[in-house]
C-alpha cells in the first residue's frame, strides 16, 4: 500500500492541493455547509449497490440523475453512501450501471482499479470526512490494464513510460492467478480486485481500521460483466 498522510496531512492535501499546484495564492474560501452524513449502514449501502445494478440488468425505467433541485442542494456539501474504485474504461460509468444520482457515489477510477497515494488519499477523506460506510473495489470483464499485466508475466513484454509504472501492483495479482485453472486474464482480475480490499482491510491507518472495527465500514470486492451488465460481488469480505 501506498505511504499514508494524517488526517491533519488529508485535509491539508485536499484543501490547499488545487491552488499550490497550479502555483496560485490560496484565497480564503467560504466554509461549506454542514449536512448530515449519511445514516445508511454499510450493509444498507451494500444493499443498494446491488438493487441499482439489479434495475440496470433488467431495463427497468431509468432512475434520474438529478435534477435542479438535487443538483443545488448539494452545491455546497455531499454525503456519499458508497465510495467505488473502479477501472476508468469507458464501458464502466458506474452511476450507470447502480443507476444512482448525484452525491451518492464519491468515485474513484484509474486504468486496472489500483490504489496509489492519490486513491487512498481520496479514499481516507470519504471515510473520515463524509462518514461514507462503504468502499466497494470493482474489476471489470476484459480489463486492458491486467490484460497488459498478463501479457507481462507470460510474454515478458516491457512497456515504456507510465504504462509500465501502472501495470507493476497488477503483476503479483497475475502470479497468483497463473497457478488457478480456468481463465487466466479473468482469474487475474479477481485477483487484482482481491489484493486491493485486502490491502484497505488492513491498513495501517486509523481511519480505514478503526470504522471497520467499530463495524462503521465494510470493504467489498467486485467484478463487472461487461456483457451482460451485471455486478458479482464475490468478495464481501
């Protein structure tokens, strides 16, 4: 797992990131408006997920996204019910596919699912921060990112720059998988998602350990059926 910040550090990231890093002078900033975090158990929140992709694999009538209403009362806070890591293929918009609105999902994509300092950065501040109690880890069918993984571990392929730099967490996932029967590419996404939750599960920071003590927080792994729609949630921990 990636080098974690402190919660004074988190904030500190989040606040101030944007005017630092564009070289800016930060300008005082009306506070936000406190909401009420959301009072969904983390198995309410499962259940949720689970019913919206259940409507999205049906065709039932489409829930709306929101509308001027919602969209102004949460202009000035959010109150997310799950946080999800998913892969950033164009086929996987995940308010899509759980057929949620806006402030539901405090969403968390780059290519393979991965976590890296910015992630968990993201991830602790929905925790801690929004009271989210719920961190779902989906893969997906046919997942470019471990199919690169793969073809590192049983062709030796190199891959320059970046690509490289982002393949190298999904390359153990790859290992373990080689030694399982069936598909290997799909195996390795099972894997890859599997080594993400285990790894938030046991972090070291308190704020991803202590909510799950206290049962505030559950961690579930999943994986996206790119041709059918549908959702497994394999791993609820």
């Amino acid at each position: 797992m990636a080098t974690h910040l402190s919660r004074r550090g988190l904030l500190g990231c989040l606040c101030c990131a944007s005017a630092v890093g564009l070289g800016f002078a930060a300008e005082p900033v009306a506070a936000a408006t406190p909401t009420a975090k959301t009072t969904l158990t983390p198995d309410q929140a499962l259940s949720l997920l689970k019913e919206g992709n259940a409507s999205y694999v049906s065709d039932a009538p489409y829930r709306r996204a929101g509308d001027r209403d919602r969209r102004l009362e949460i202009a000035r806070s959010q109150a997310p019910f799950a946080v999800l890591v998913s892969c950033s293929d164009s086929r996987v918009p995940p308010e899509l596919l759980f057929v949620r609105g806006l402030g539901e999902l405090f969403i968390v994509r780059n290519a393979g699912n991965t976590i890296g300092s910015t992630a968990l950065c993201s991830i602790e501040y929905a925790v801690a921060n929004l009271g989210t109690p719920l961190i779902l880890v989906m893969g997906h069918e046919r997942c470019g990112a471990v199919e690169a993984a793969v073809d590192v571990v049983v062709n030796n392929t190199a891959f320059p720059g970046s690509i490289g730099k982002m393949i190298e967490p999904i390359v153990p996932a790859v290992l373990k998988a080689r030694t399982q029967p069936g598909d290997l590419l799909d195996n390795a996404v099972r894997e890859n998602v599997r080594r993400v939750t285990n790894g938030l599960r046991t972090a070291s920071e308190p704020m991803l350990l202590d909510p799950q003590k206290a049962g505030k927080l559950r961690i579930v792994g999943a994986r996206y059926d790119l041709d059918d729609g549908s959702v497994d949630f394999f791993d609820e921990g």
